[in-house]
C-alpha cells in the first residue's frame, strides 16, 4: 500500500496548457503539502492545508491552484503553463502541523513535469 | 527566521569506509531536526529525526546524527558506507508560522557518492 501516491509521475505538455497532479494519502493525515524541486534539487513549500483548509501559501503565482476536497486529497492544478514551470513536484503529508510537535513529513515518488 | 545550510554540496566516499554529511541550523528555538534520503528519480524517505529526545539518534540503514546545540549542527554519519548509499541527502528543520503552524526549510542537499 502505497502511503503518499501521486499521479503521473511523468507530465509533459506545452507553453499554455493547463494541467492537474492528484495526490493522495492513506495515512489518516491531517496535513497535506506540495514542494516544487528544481533542477539543482532544491525543495521548496509551495502550500500546506490542514483539514482542507490552506494554511501556507508561498508566493506562488496565483497559476497555481490547489484543491481539497477532503483531507485526503490535495490535487495541484496549473493554469497557462511557463518554461519556468518544469520541475519535480512532490506531496506529502503529515499527523499535525502544530508549532513543537512532530511535523514529520512523507513524500510521495514525485511528477517531473515538462513545460516545452 | 530559521535555515539549515549543508557544507558540502557533493561528498564521495570508498565503500566501507565511514560517511559524514554536515549540517548546521539556525533557529531562535529548539527545533525539530531531520535527515531525509532522495534515490535517483525516487521520492524523499526519511533516515532519522531529533524532536528534542536524546541528542544521538538512529535512523534506518545504520545512519545516526547528533544533534549538538552548542555547534548547532546535527551531522549524518555512518561506519561504513555502502554502494546502495548513493543518494542526495537532505537536512532539514522546522520553522515556526504564522497561526502556531510549522513548515519544514530544506537544505540545498549534499549528493553522496560511493565508489568500489
């Protein structure tokens, strides 16, 4: 059973085009995060809900629109994608998020997305 | 606000002889602290965490870092490395947000290389 999966795991698409990543957690989390991860590796948060509700929101371009329908899902959606968009994305999820607690994080395998 | 800086950005070792990957933090609080492997084209699995417990922990595979406070550092080590250990390793702390939230800053990654 795979705990955090997300799907695909391989995106190419052109200049313009909108598309979706769907994540899912069988974990019985509450937290649910995206991180982009460049070309030199570098992982940064992109968002974090908790509970369906947004919690962080980095500065992305509002192109990027997350979506929860229930604790368990937290899909990414990409309007008018750019060159600069390639990357890997991950999920993950974790228990809790609360300040002093245990943040663990689990990650799913990655989508590496092509913008061409 | 807190980071972690990773010295070195690549480390190449013989199998069998010992591994250490350097980390330092910077935070105005104790921190949670982890250590997380990244195969290639895989997604990131954690090694090991330090949640204010003891200071030397075990994580899978035979790795273990100390958490020393005084230095802030919590290098990875491990006796005898292993071809399989070839991987990006990233360290990684907690930083308080806004609400009582945490989020996780990831190092720039440290990409281990063993060889025969």
């Amino acid at each position: 059973d795979t705990a955090v999966s997300q799907t695909p795991k391989y995106l190419v698409t052109q200049m313009g085009n909108d598309k979706s990543i769907k994540c899912e957690q069988n974990l019985g989390h509450d937290t649910m995060y995206w991180y982009k991860q460049d070309s030199k590796k570098f992982l940064k948060i992109m968002f974090s809900y908790n509970n369906k509700e947004l919690i962080i929101n980095e500065t992305v371009p509002n192109r990027f629109s997350p979506k929860s329908p229930d604790k368990a899902h937290l899909n990414l959606h990409i309007n008018s994608l750019e060159l600069g968009d390639s990357a890997v994305y991950f999920c993950a999820s974790s228990q809790d998020q609360w300040a002093g607690m245990n943040t663990e994080a689990f990650f799913g395998q990655g989508t590496r997305l092509t913008v061409v | 606000a807190q980071s972690v800086t990773q010295l070195d950005s690549h480390v190449s070792v013989s199998e069998g002889t010992p591994v250490l990957l350097r980390c330092n933090y910077s935070s105005s609080y104790s921190p949670s602290l982890f250590w997380y492997v990244q195969h290639p084209n895989k997604g990131l699995q954690l090694l090991l965490k330090y949640t204010s417990a003891a200071t030397l922990v075990k994580g899978i595979n035979g790795f273990e870092a100390e958490f020393k406070k005084s230095e802030t550092s919590f290098h990875l080590t491990k006796p005898s490395a292993h071809m399989s250990d070839a991987a990006e390793y990233f360290c990684v702390v907690t930083t308080p947000f806004s609400g009582g939230y945490n989020k996780l800053i990831f190092g720039a990654g440290t990409r281990l290389a063993v060889h025969p």
